[in-house]
C-alpha cells in the first residue's frame, strides 16, 4: 500500500503533475513573480560601490537590487558606500562615520540625486526597508505628491526623514 502511494507522489514531484490512481492530468499553473516595491531589475539598479560585494548594502548586507528604491550613498574617506535604505545610512553615521554627499535613489527616475534635493514621502502605505515606516525619496515635488496621493504619507526633506530614522535606535 505504502509503495503505490510513493510511486504516484514520486511523479506529482518529479514532473509537476497531479494524479489520482485512475488518471494523471497535468496541473496548468501561470508563474507569476512577485517583486517587491522596492525591488528593480538587476539593468536598472545603479551599484556605486566596488568590489566583490558591490550588491550588498554596507551595513547589514541586504541585497541593494531588491531594496534599490530606498537606497542611499556616502562617500567615506573617498570610498563609497552604499545601504539599502536611511536606516542603515543613519546607523553608520552613528556609530561614528563622517560621510559626504549623501545620496538617494530618486523613486521616479531610479537615479542618485542629493539627499538635500529629495522630498520624501515618509509613512506611505508601501512597504518600509529596515524600519516599520516606509521613507520614500523624489527628486520632483509633484511626483512626490502623486505618491503621496496614491499610497498616503507626509511629504518632508531629508532632515526630518532622519530624525525619523534616528527613533529606531532608541
């Protein structure tokens, strides 16, 4: 009994059918990807870091493709870093690096654009990276207005962003 119940579970793993022990019909499915909000194509993300580990923010090792639209830049002692979101921007300035022109990915046009050129949409609807409210950065006013208008927030700069992601560390 045992046998004949394995050898038809062998097939549904091995060819992705299901069966029953009078007829086996193949089991139609559309793969569908999830990608996350924050998450671009490998061609679309900008990696401004070198090395081997170039994908990975420079704080914890989030992969920077999937969290690209929260992504930030520094340089430190004219090397550049790069995070996944202001959190771990806000984490290494804490732990005590003197970082230069921070940058943003820019929602929109996923490009860098100075963090003092950034309107942020903090507490949206859309997932957060590294934190439980969400900090969206553009470049244009208005498209942070219409993100604002679909998925809800506060539009501010870069400083109140982080004074916002300063609170995780307390």
């Amino acid at each position: 009994m045992v046998k004949a119940l394995l050898v038809p579970l062998s097939l549904v793993l091995m060819t992705g059918c299901s069966t029953s022990l009078h007829k086996a019909t193949p089991h139609k499915t559309k793969k569908t990807v999830h990608r996350m909000f924050q998450s671009v194509s490998k061609e679309k993300a900008v990696l401004l870091q070198k090395g081997k580990h170039k994908e990975s923010c420079h704080i914890c090792g989030m992969n920077l493709v999937k969290f690209y639209k929260t992504n930030h830049a520094a340089k430190e002692n004219g090397i550049t870093h790069q995070y996944c979101s202001i959190h771990c921007l806000t984490k290494d300035i804490k732990e005590g690096a003197e970082l230069e022109n921070p940058q943003v990915v820019d929602v929109s046009s996923l490009k860098f654009v100075p963090v003092t050129e950034a309107y942020y949409v903090v507490g949206s609807k859309k997932p957060a990276t590294m934190s439980r409210i969400s900090k969206y950065a553009f470049k244009s006013l208005k498209d942070a207005q219409a993100f604002q208008a679909q998925y809800g927030g506060k539009i501010v700069d870069f400083y109140s962003a982080w004074q916002i992601a300063k609170k995780d560390f307390k």
